[in-house]
C-alpha cells in the first residue's frame, strides 16, 4: 500500500473510522463515526469500564470532526439515511466480549470492536471491504501520518481531515 493517502472533504453520510489521541505516539482510540449533521455525528466505541469490562458507548455528538483528540479519520463507506436504523441496530446487538477475539489472539480492544463492527457491516450488506487486515493497517498508516505532519502541534490546533480508504468498493458514487 503507497503511503499516501487521499486527503478528502468531510462528507454527510459517511462512515469514518476515527483514530483518537491516547497521549502515547503511534497508539489510538478507536471509534466508528456516521458523519450526519453538520459538524457531528453518532460516535460508536468500545470502552473498558470497572474490572475491564468493555460495553458499547453511543454519543451523538454536535461537533466531532472538531474534537481536539482527533488524529485520523479514515472513510470507509457511505450509509444512506435510510439504513440508519439497520446500521445502529446492528452495532448496538453486536456482541462485545472479553479477552481474546474471533479475530485474533490479541486481547480485546477498541481497535478489535472496530475491525468486528466492520465485519458485521460487511455481512449486513452496509460496506463492502477488499481487505479487513489492510484497512487496518490503511487507518492506522492515516493515524500515524497525522502524528508525524505536526507532532509539536498543541491538540487545541490540531486540525484532521478525512481521507479515503483505498480498500473499500462500490461506497463512493
């Protein structure tokens, strides 16, 4: 996979995997992001509670793509409003478990409910993938890149915009 990666305007109706900031270079939290209001969007991620018990957090926030953690943004398909519904409901009954994963032998992580959540995507029929593990490594090359075009730049300044995944067909007519 080249290196460079299509910087691309936000756009409404699109799915973003989200890279955010963990105060450790080259590590993420990452998040789903259906890109449908202006300047926000619903927000889907994994997080690890008391005793590392992961749930599902759904935050519709009025602002997203201006928050201040954000690293990387990476399109991977466009959910028309009328899937919307299809698309909540199948993240919110995607199991979310503890340890290792389907995936991988790795423990369970946001990264891992992300690649799952894009898989059942798939096999709902909302996404078409190419190559699961190589949009893995195209959003975390996108997380990367951010860190190193300005890793002085104070978080308050930082600003993130999209690119296209090179691994997704069919989603951007």
């Amino acid at each position: 996979m080249s290196q460079q990666l299509e910087t691309i305007p936000w756009e409404l109706n699109s799915l973003y995997i989200l890279l955010s900031d963990r105060g450790w270079p080259g590590t993420f939290h990452w998040a789903l992001f259906l890109h449908d209001t202006d300047r926000g969007g619903s927000i889907y991620r994994a997080v690890s509670g008391a005793e590392g018990v992961w749930r599902l957090e759904v935050e519709n926030s009025p602002n997203a793509i201006d928050s201040k953690d954000l690293m990387a943004a990476l399109k991977i398909g466009v959910i028309k409003p009328e899937f919307f519904k299809m698309f909540d409901q199948g993240l919110q009954e995607l199991p979310i478990k503890r340890g290792q994963t389907q995936r991988s032998a790795d423990n369970f992580s946001c990264r891992e409910w992300v690649m799952e959540a894009v898989t059942e995507l798939e096999q709902m029929g909302l996404l078409e993938i190419q190559n699961l593990s190589g949009l893995e490594n195209e959003a975390r090359t996108a997380g990367l890149m951010s860190h190193f075009r300005n890793p002085e730049a104070e978080s308050s300044h930082r600003q993130t915009y999209p690119v296209r995944s090179k691994l997704t067909k069919g989603c951007f007519t």
